[in-house]
C-alpha cells in the first residue's frame, strides 16, 4: 500500500469521544427462520482491535450469525433469535436499545459492492453518515480521512465528484468501507468482501484490512483459507451436520486451527478435504 494511504491513527476525524474497546462478545446465540433452525448456541468472543474469521463450508450459519451481529437478522420475516450479542458489555438486542444505533456501531461491508452507483464518490462516502442522522462538522476532512483508511484517496482524490458506479470493482468495495467507516463504527463486519474481486484488488482489500484493525474490531466471514490466515489472528470454524443447525466445532487463535487444530472435522475442512 502506498505511504500516501496509509492510515494516520492519530489523525484528525476520528475521534468520537470517550475512547470504546470494541469488545463484541456472542453468548449461547441460536437462530431460526420460520421453523428452520439454522444456528446452535454459538458462543464467541471477538477481541477488540483484531480480525476475527469466520470459516466453514457454505449453509453452516457464519453469515447469519454475522448479521446478528448488527440486528440484521430481524429484518428476515419469520426470523427468531435467542441468545444475547454483548458490545462493552451491553446487550445489543436489550431494551431501549435502537437498532439503527446498534448499526450504526456495529457497520458491515457486504460480499457484492453496493454503493449508490448514480451519487458521486464525495456523497456515497457521508450518505451512511446521512442515513443514520449524523452531520459531520468539516465534511472535506471526513471523506478524505474515510477514504485514506479504506486505501482508496490516492486513486479517488480528484474524481471524488464522479459516479461511485465508475469507479472499479474492487474501488466499489473500498468505497463501502469508507462509507462504514465514515460513520465511526467500532465494530466492521465483512461478508466475503474479497469473492467476486480479482487478485489485485484482493490484496488490497487485505492490506485495508491489516490496517484498519488497529482502528477497529472487525469480524469477516471468508471461504479462502490462504485469506483467514493472512488477515485474521482468531478464526471459527462453523459446521453444520444434515438435517442439523450450525454450530462452532473449534475456535482459537488462527495459527493454532490452521496448524495443529484439535478436531479432525477442523483439520479436513482447513486442508481442503472437504467443503
């Protein structure tokens, strides 16, 4: 990554206020749609400032389990939910407790680039901003910090009045996470972000990775393997048996599942025997 985008941790327009941790915990979670269960009390703690992945074959449950994370699941009709996701210690889903607020903590970056392809890279960065009723004091200085941390300044900074649908694949994908960043989250959750992006634009949206966990706690959910082990230090292993809802079989540091996990089923899926 070019010194030109590499992130000021210290640099103006991040500083929210009372300093956070970002300490996003799960405990005994379960998930239904309708009738279907699809998740089995999944307990995890994601460490604050790390890069937490979640693995496994695809209809185990990790994406699910990533929009609960942030109150997305309830948006799915029929969706039930038990268990408590905990952000410093508070329960997310407890009462008084505002979903647009929890996401607006807790932000996510989904697998296909979604920015708003018809507003220009400048609005696409504060619409997050917008949406959740925020106003941002210097706006010049917010969208240039946003788009430095998501890696993407140096190749936007005088196109920034120009469709964000102009812009590459794997710029879309950066544009997005500047969109989340710019409204101060202390969670990033990342479904796939990588999949439909070649490897050039793959290597950077790892480097904005590494860099931004020093910012932020993010979670990603990833079917590369060579990926969890370059961008994450923990990473879970979900699965789910016939006919049965996801579970975590093995969760731990990542080079430990990688390299000396203790269930079979962890080794097999890691050393591509399966899945």
């Amino acid at each position: 990554m070019s010194t030109t985008d590499t992130i000021d941790l210290t640099g103006p327009g991040w500083d929210a206020g009372p300093p956070v941790t970002g300490d996003l915990v799960a405990e005994g979670v379960s998930a239904w749609f309708g009738e279907h269960k699809v998740l089995e009390q999944v307990s995890l703690q994601m460490a604050p400032r790390r890069v937490t992945a979640l693995i496994g074959p695809s209809g185990c449950g990790k994406s699910t389990f990533l929009r609960i994370l942030n109150r997305m699941h309830e948006l799915v009709p029929g969706a039930l939910l038990a268990g408590s996701v905990l952000l410093d210690g508070a329960d997310i889903y407890g009462p008084g407790m505002r979903p647009i607020q929890t996401r607006k903590r807790i932000g996510m970056v989904f697998q296909k680039p979604n920015p708003f392809p018809a507003m220009n890279v400048y609005d696409n960065v504060l619409s997050g901003l917008s949406l959740s009723g925020g106003k941002a004091p210097d706006a010049d200085e917010l969208v240039e910090q946003s788009l430095m941390r998501a890696g993407l300044w140096k190749e936007v900074r005088n196109r920034l009045r120009q469709p964000g649908g102009a812009l590459s694949g794997g710029q879309q994908q950066r544009l997005c996470i500047a969109r989340a960043l710019a409204v101060k989250p202390e969670v990033l959750l990342m479904d796939e972000p990588c999949s439909a992006l070649d490897p050039t634009s793959t290597r950077r949206i790892e480097e904005t990775v590494l860099e931004l966990a020093n910012l932020v706690t993010i979670v990603i959910v990833t079917h590369n393997m060579q990926q969890a082990q370059r961008v994450s230090s923990h990473a879970a292993f979900f699965l789910a048996a016939e006919d049965e809802p996801g579970r975590i079989v093995e969760e731990g540091p990542t080079e430990r599942i990688f390299e000396g996990p203790e269930d079979p089923r962890t080794a097999d899926y890691v050393h591509g025997r399966f899945g």
